[in-house]
C-alpha cells in the first residue's frame, strides 16, 4: 500500500499572511491620521476664530468708510461730530465742538443771570423793604425788570444760535459726502474778478447816466466754467 505524501508550500502561504498583515496596518494607520486630523480640526484654537472674526469685522469697517454715503452722513450727523468724522474730515472736529462749546457757553451763563434777576425782581415785588436779596436793594424794581429781559433775550439767541450751530453742522457733513463724488478736473475754472466802470464816479458814464445810477458795472464778477 503505497503511502501519500502531502506537499504544502509554505513560503507562498507565508507570503499571503505578510500581504494581508500590511493591508490592515495601512488601513489602521489611514484610519488613525484621520482621526487625528478630525481631533485637531475640532480642537481649533479661540484665537484663531477670533482673528477671523476680526479680520471680517475690519473688512466691514473699510467698505463702510471707503466711500461716504451722504444720507449716512446725514444720520451719523445728528450726534455732533460723527459725520466730520464719517467724512474723515477730522480737522472740522475742534470747529464743530468750540462752536457748541461757545454757545453753550453764553446760554447757559445768560441763563444764570435771568434767573438770579428774575428771583431778585419776584423778592423786591413781594416783600417790598423786607427783601434780603443783595440784588433787590442794589437795583430799583424798573432795573431789575429791564436787566431780567436783557439776560433772557441773550438766553433765547444764545440757544438759537446753538440750535442753527447744529443744523449747520449736519448740513456740512451731509454736503461733504455728496462733493466727495463731485469730479472736478482741469478744465474746471473757477474766476473771481472786479468789474468796475471807471465813468462811474465822474461825469456820465459810458451808458449816459449820472454817477451811482443802477447801469453803472461797478463790483466783482464771479464765473464757473467746467
């Protein structure tokens, strides 16, 4: 009885199991940086995200003030300074507040002196002899009266004025942002020159009226040629 004899082949099975152990470690490997990229991704600086943040929020800034709109202008205007600022015309600031600052000024110290007449006059009326006001016996009741109004006029044009300080300024940052698309080039040319009439004083005139008289050219002409 003949015996069988079994051959294996032991290097190509050995060769299969090193194939497929590499696979898996690649795959593991692969599978590993991944996750790690996905760990880092997650485990973002703050810093990071802020700076974007801010690079937006500067991005913004720079669009808003790259060119002035005027009815932002107008809006911005309505808190003294900001549409100066808006307009980045900044050396209009200190004109702006020492206006306000003049007229505040004035109003306030008018309103002063109203009030104290005012209190005297009332003290005077009132109590006659008996007032202690320093004010009421050093003035007689028609100077008390007189110095009263004197004070509260200065008071009411010292608000006006403050009140068309106001307007004024708004209306400059408002016309500001429009002259700012305003193209003025070379052949705009803008003249100011005296027109006078010599004839004007002597005698008659070129025209044949007598000096002063409505046809003489005498003053400044002003001309815009663009």
């Amino acid at each position: 009885m003949k015996k069988k004899i079994y051959k294996t082949k032991l290097p190509a099975l050995a060769g299969v199991f090193v194939v497929f152990v590499m696979m898996n470690s690649s795959l593991l490997a692969q599978n590993e940086i991944k996750s790690d990229n996905t760990a880092v991704e997650k485990k973002q600086p703050r810093t990071a995200m802020l700076m974007k943040q801010s690079e937006r929020i500067n991005q913004k800034f720079d669009k808003f003030f790259e060119k002035p709109n005027p009815k932002v202008a107008t809006w911005l205007a309505l808190l003294p300074g900001l549409g100066q600022i808006y307009n980045k015309k900044y050396w209009k600031l200190p004109i702006v507040y020492a206006g306000f600052a003049a007229t505040g000024y004035f109003a306030f110290s008018n309103r002063s002196y109203y009030i104290d007449y005012r209190e005297a006059y009332i003290c005077k009326v009132e109590q006659e002899d008996e007032c202690e006001n320093p004010l009421a016996q050093a003035y007689s009741e028609n100077d008390l009266v007189s110095l009263r109004d004197y004070y509260r006029r200065n008071m009411e044009l010292s608000f006006i004025i403050m009140a068309a300080w106001y307007i004024l300024q708004m209306l400059d940052a408002t016309v500001d942002a429009h002259l700012y698309y305003w193209q003025i080039d070379e052949e705009t040319i803008l003249s100011v020159q005296p027109a006078i009439d010599p004839t004007a004083f002597v005698g008659k005139n070129r025209t044949g009226q007598p000096p002063g008289s409505t046809n003489t050219f005498n003053g400044v002409t002003v001309s815009l040629r663009f």
